[in-house]
C-alpha cells in the first residue's frame, strides 16, 4: 500500500489508538481518526495532521458511507467496556454490533481490515502460543473477539478483502489504563507509598511497550498482502516481578514489594508468550526494503 493511502482507525484516543496515529503519521499515511468524544481529540498531539470525525460507530443511524469515502484501510481498534473481561455485553451487545458496522465497511468498498484481537482468544494454554495454536477462549471478552474474528472469515468467503487480526499481548506505556499494573506502581510511587501490594509476581506475561506495538500495527497496514492472524508481541516471557522490580529501579524508587497480597488470576494461565517469528519476519521485510 501507498503511503499516501487514507487509513480510518476507530478508536482513535484510545490507548493503542493514539498511539497508532503516530505511528502511520510518520510513515506517510494519512489519517482519518475516529471516536466519540472530540475534547479526547483535541488533547491528542496529532489532532491537527490528522482529518478528524466525531462517530458513534455502533449507531444505527451511523452513515459509513461518509465516515469511509476516499479510504483506503481501517484499523478497528475501538472496543467499549474493557478492562472488565468477564462481562457477558461482550457477545451479547459489542460483538454483533462490531461485526455489523464491519460488514458495512467492508461493503462500502474498504478492502483491507485490520482488527485488534486479543492473546485471551488463547484461553488457558500455556507456553509459547504460535498464530496457529486454536484458540481456546474461556472470557466473554476473548469469545466475544474470537467469534467476531470467525465471522469475518465467513465474510471473506463471500466478499474478496484482505483480513489481519493482531492479536494484542499486554501492553505498557503512556495512556495505558490507570488501574493497570505498572500505572498503579507509577501512582503509588508518585504518591509516597511505603509498599504496592501484588501478587508473588511468579506468573511469566509477553510486555510490549504501546509505541512498539503501534509500529508493529503500522507495518501492517503497510503491508496488504499480509493477512490472517499476526500476533502483536514481544515474543520473549518476563515474570511479572521483574518486570515491576525492573520499573522500580528505572524510577530509582525504594519501594518495597508487598509479594503475595493478591491471588492469581483464574482466566489466565501462570506461563505464556507469543510467537513474535511472523511480525518479526514483517519487520525485517520491511527495514529492508
């Protein structure tokens, strides 16, 4: 693709969404961001590079036709009620108003789709976790990404559009949920805390910083030909305790470590990672071209 293509990405303040405006700003795209909200835009450093619309895109009403005219691409990033993974409105309500508003995108002449998924369509497999790996949800919010992911596969079989679904492992970094780990160590640090309570810390996660997983989702607009599922990874396990000593130490903090104040998660296993070899290999595709 171009880079002078248009690229429409939804969600577009959003944590990965500003964050992916930059990334395709500085390789040449232009942008048409979408959200709700336009005070959220307006707080965004690129709000005036880019062509900016207000849109509620799971209203009936929404007219696709002007929200897609002259684009190229749309990265589908917006996804309400997150971080709550357990809530059944996941399938019940996103899911199918998710697959509707892509349908009629796809419809309105947009031929390449990209769409976030997550690492929880995996459920509870443990180790290196490769594209081809079935996905085994055991989330509403992983079910509810891992059946949107099916319909647009039945969808392609009917209609010709490339398809790339980057599965999100977890990423860190500016904007990121407040309640998100190494965001409440950052607060309880700024605010003098004497310990931060967490869990023992054992369980081994694949930690992307949000910029890098941006231009990781860049280089794939960037690339049509590349479709199916890609995950958007590291590729390496780090425990979280290391990772939250290792923020301790950069923040030069002498904050004790509270090990064991909270259990651990039952929707996700103690041990696993992506496979980075496919994003890998597009990236180095990319840097010599």
């Amino acid at each position: 693709m171009g880079n002078s293509s248009t690229v429409l990405v939804t969600g577009a303040t959003g944590f990965v969404g500003r964050h992916l405006v930059s990334a395709l700003l500085a390789k040449g795209f232009k942008v048409r961001a979408s959200c709700r909200n336009v005070e959220n835009a307006r707080a965004m450093p690129w709000f005036e590079d880019v062509e900016f619309c207000v849109a509620d895109i799971h209203a009936p009403d929404l007219d696709v036709g002007v929200l897609t005219d002259g684009v190229d691409a749309i990265a589908h990033l917006a996804w309400p009620g997150l971080p709550n993974y357990q809530a059944l409105f996941h399938f019940e309500r996103t899911l199918p108003l998710d697959y509707a508003f892509l349908k009629r995108v796809i419809e309105a002449g947009v031929s390449h789709v990209l769409v976030t998924g997550t690492c929880f369509e995996y459920g509870l497999q443990s180790g290196p976790l490769s594209e081809t790996v079935i996905a085994q949800p055991c989330t509403p919010y992983g079910l509810a990404k891992h059946t949107l992911h099916r319909f647009l596969e039945a969808l392609q079989r009917e209609r010709a559009f490339t398809l790339q679904w980057a599965r999100l492992f977890y990423l860190h970094g500016a904007g990121q949920n407040p309640n998100s780990l190494l965001a409440s160590l950052d607060r309880a640090i700024d605010e003098g805390d004497a310990q931060f309570n967490m869990s023992a810390g054992d369980q081994l996660r694949d930690y992307l910083e949000i910029g890098q997983a941006a231009s990781q989702l860049a280089s794939l607009i960037a690339r049509r030909d590349v479709d199916g599922v890609i995950n958007c990874c590291s590729g390496h396990p780090v425990s979280v305790r290391t990772l939250v000593e290792q923020r301790v130490r950069e923040r030069q903090s002498a904050i004790a470590l509270n090990l064991g104040h909270y259990g651990y998660s039952g929707h996700e296993p103690m041990a696993f990672w992506g496979d980075a070899r496919r994003i890998s290999q597009l990236r180095r595709e990319e840097h010599a071209a």
